[in-house]
C-alpha cells in the first residue's frame, strides 16, 4: 500500500494518543491502533497495560494531595528519572524500567499478538509508545519500526536494550532529544529531526493560512495597548501580513485551561474561574475548561460552575470540552484552539503546540520529562509559568496589558516546528533525511 503505515499509540494520559492523532490519516483502517485496548487483545497483556496504566493514574493523581503527595509521586518518577545532560558522557547502559519491559517481552510473550496482526499488512510501523517499538523489534516485525518521541528530553527507558544494534528508528521533536539519544547509544543513521506532528486543521497547509489567520487576531486580543505591535510591527507584518495591524477582534480574550490525561491539577481550576468570575458574569473573557475525555473531571467542572452559579454564562463564554472517545475530544480541542489565545496547562506534550503561536502559561510540572518540557518552553519565549491561581483575574490582565503573551505567542511561531507531520512522512515514504523547514534553533 502507498504511503501507508500502522499508525500504535497507547491509552495512557493523552500525550502518546494526541501525537498519533494528527497521522492517523497513513493507517490502512484510518484509525490510530490502541495498543492496550483492541479489539482482540490477549486478556494477559490487557491485565499487563491495564495495571501499568492504573499505577500511573495513581500515582499522577496522588500529586494533588498535600504533603504526602509530592512524595509518593516522586518515588515513581524516579524510576523513570531523566539523568542531567551534561557533563556529556555515556549513558548507553539499560535502567531498571526497560529490563522490566524486555523481561515482559522475552519471558511473557508481551505485544507477540499485537505484532502477529500488524505482520499482516507489509507497511511500516509509527508508534507513539516505546514499548511497542521494542517489541516489535524483538517479536520480528518486518518492515520498518519509526518511534515519535512526545517530550522535549526522554529518559534511557525510551531506547532500545542494545541501540548500537537496534533497527528502530527515532522521530525527535527537538535539537536536545535528537542530542540525548546519541548519549543513549542510538547511532546517528537512526534519528530524525521531524518535529511534534501538530494537527493540519490548526495548519492550513503549506503556507499556514489558517494558523496566520488565527495568530493574527490573537496578536491583536493579546496585545490591546500595542505595546508589542508598536515595537515589533514589521515582523508582525512580514508573518502576518496587515491583519494584525487592525485593532479590531471577532472573539473575546480567550483563556483555555486543560488538566492531564490522569485528571490532575483539576483544583487549579477551582481558583481560576473563581479568581475570573466577576469578569466571566461582564463577558470580559471567555474561559474554556478542558475536561478531555475523563467523566470525572467534567462532573468536577459542572459542580464547580453551579457553586459559584454561573449557569447563566455556560455556553456562552464559560465553556466545558469533554468527548468520551479521546479522537472526538482531540478535534473539539483542536477546534477550540483556534479562537483561543492563552493555553494553560501543566508543561506536557501541548509545548508543542506553541508552535501554533498559543503562548503557553504553565502549571507546575508531574515528572522528571515535564520539568524538561518547562525548560525547553521559556528557552523558546513561548512560556511563562503561572502566577497564583487565586489572584488569576489580576496578574493575567496585567501581562496581557504588558504585550508579553503577545510576544510569547510570536516567538512560539517564529521559533516552533510546524512541519512535523510533513517531515514524518517524507523520513518514512521518502527517504528524506532532512526536515522540508528547520529555521528553528531548539
């Protein structure tokens, strides 16, 4: 088949899943393949993915309780600890976590059926989770195995046991992972500088029609006293074209609060839309709470907009995004995203997303990959991390006064990838080594 791959994520969290979504399109059924959850999976590696994904859950949830929870968190991290870069020095040998999948792969047949049913299509293999890409390597599959990589750094459990020997094939989505795996052991002829795949609806092709068109009015929503627009007018212009010069907006300031795919962090919530309630009942922003996928987070939501009644406003500028199927909820987000001018959301996969020209408010961190995420987020100006959430209504305006988001949404443009999912299939189909753009310096 033409262009055409097995496009595997897992149902852990949203990130493996919200990177497979935008290549979903390369898969004979059009479908991302769940890798612990299709239909016909073995009840033994079901019970397998399905504890590994409770303990995450778990654990993630765990974070939000005082004291303790810092605590138990951190005791899993650490079994997934991503060691400091430098010095630069080898740091090829295997950690405990990846012993523990090949022991599952070797001795307990882990993913053999999965792999049986992929070897049934001659196509290559896309997968968004590391433990697929290894057992795929050790099951036989036979063609090519690409493994995209959802963070700004990854800890040594995301390389194969031997890399020096491996045939899996690395997809980065930045200069610092791409740096990582070569101290992992991966040799060079097996890493590709890609980018993030963001999704095409929030693109607009080649020329980023749509992605221009929204940035344009976010710029003027984000910058209401032209204190950015005065001083950096002509960039403005040369990427925007006159649009953002007109002082003049179709939506309302715009703020979007997402929580992680495990439902942490919902209480910041609780502070935020208290903090805007009074601007929230004058329509002086609108917010959108995203709930995802999780029934849980979404009755949190509700019972939270009923509390500080403001039932009046629902649907009209205080909105919920919630879909029970993760597929459904990533194109309402997607959607969502276009008229939204502040992303808030704990420093996860979504960093990316900065390359949309979403400045990106930062929530604390939940693992050692986030807080890299976080770095590499302020490194590109496209980040800033959150004032306190109770004062939300003072210290949101003030910096959307100052033009900072302003300036932040532009850097994220400038300097992002947005050719992620153009340069995967160009590795993959191609045989192009070199991304179609690469002006971005991280």
């Amino acid at each position: 088949m033409k262009d055409k791959a097995w496009v595997v994520a897992v149902d852990m969290g949203y990130g493996h899943q919200r990177a497979a979504y935008p290549l979903r399109h390369l898969s004979p059924t059009g479908k991302v393949l769940i890798a612990n959850n299709y239909q016909g999976i073995p009840k033994k590696d079901f019970r397998t993915w399905n504890n590994t994904r409770r303990i995450y859950e778990f654990f993630s949830q765990m974070s939000n309780l005082p004291l303790v929870g810092g605590l138990v968190f951190r005791t899993l991290d650490s079994l997934q600890e991503i060691k400091p870069f430098y010095p630069r020095r080898d740091m090829s040998a295997p950690n405990a976590q990846l012993r523990q999948m090949y022991y599952l792969i070797h001795y307990r047949d882990f993913c053999r059926h999965l792999i049986d049913f992929l070897n049934q299509e001659d196509v290559p293999l896309i997968t968004t989770f590391f433990t697929v890409a290894f057992a795929a390597e050790e099951h036989k599959f036979k063609n090519d195995i690409y493994l995209v990589i959802c963070d700004s750094d990854v800890s040594r459990a995301w390389v194969a046991m031997n890399p020096r020997k491996s045939r899996i094939k690395y997809l980065a989505p930045c200069r610092a992972v791409v740096e990582r795996l070569k101290l992992y052991g991966v040799p060079e002829k097996n890493i590709f500088l890609t980018g993030f795949p963001l999704p095409e609806e929030n693109l607009g092709g080649a020329t980023f029609k749509t992605l221009k068109h929204d940035l344009a009015e976010r710029v003027i929503n984000l910058d209401p006293e032209r204190r950015y627009r005065d001083k950096y007018g002509e960039t403005v212009k040369q990427y925007l074209s006159e649009m953002a010069a007109v002082a003049r907006h179709h939506h309302p300031l715009t703020l979007t609060f997402a929580v992680g795919g495990a439902g942490a962090q919902r209480n910041i919530a609780r502070d935020i839309v208290w903090s805007l309630r009074r601007k929230l009942l004058q329509g002086e922003i609108k917010v959108n709470l995203v709930a995802g996928s999780r029934n849980d987070v979404y009755c949190y939501f509700s019972d939270l907009i009923n509390t500080y009644r403001l039932k009046s406003v629902l649907g009209k500028n205080l909105d919920i995004i919630f879909a029970l199927e993760k597929e459904e909820y990533f194109r309402i987000l997607n959607e969502k995203l276009r008229a939204t001018d502040i992303l808030w959301s704990k420093p996860s996969e979504m960093v990316f997303y900065s390359a949309l020209g979403l400045p990106i408010i930062m929530a604390p961190s939940l693992g050692s990959q986030e807080v890299y995420n976080r770095t590499w987020l302020k490194t590109v100006g496209a980040g800033i991390s959150q004032g306190d959430p109770r004062y939300t209504a003072e210290w949101l305006f003030d910096w959307v006064r100052s033009g900072w988001l302003a300036e932040a949404a532009m850097s994220g443009f400038l300097d992002g990838r947005q050719f992620g999912v153009k340069n995967i299939v160009d590795v993959v189909f191609r045989g192009i080594t070199e991304p179609t753009k690469d002006d971005s310096l991280l």
